[in-house]
C-alpha cells in the first residue's frame, strides 16, 4: 500500500488576486416604509394630493406621483 504524497504548491492555474469590487454605475436601491405616510403631487397636472400616501406607493406603483419636497432647511 503507497502512501499519498502531499502537496504544497499551490496549482498552475490557481490565482488569489482576484478581488470583485462593486461597480460605480450601481446605485443603492431605496426601500420605502410602508407605514410612513407622505405628501405627493401629480408630475403631470402639478397638483398637491389633499392626503398624504403610503410611501410606498413612490416605488413605481403610481409614476405619475412624486413627494412633496420639504420645506425645512437641510432636508
């Protein structure tokens, strides 16, 4: 009966320096608070909704309505 010889080197086709990075072109998706509530208008006609809407209704659901933007300072 042999005995298995033992191997060190590393194969000929093995490399280690492949490292994956994230591209720049990919943007972090938004993920919108179903229990939040927001104020939208109507990109077409421009008009303010009197109510404000589940947030997630912004994710494409609707693509006419956009969010209101904030009135205050830094937001």
């Amino acid at each position: 009966m042999a005995t298995p010889s033992k191997v060190t080197d590393p194969a000929a086709g093995a490399t280690e320096s492949t490292t994956e990075t994230a591209t720049p072109d990919e943007t972090p998706v938004r993920k919108y608070n179903p229990n939040k509530r927001v104020y939208v208008y109507d990109k077409e006609t421009k008009e303010k909704q009197p109510n404000p809407v589940p947030e997630t209704w912004l994710d494409g659901r609707f693509p006419r309505l956009a969010e209101v933007p904030s009135k205050k300072a830094g937001k």
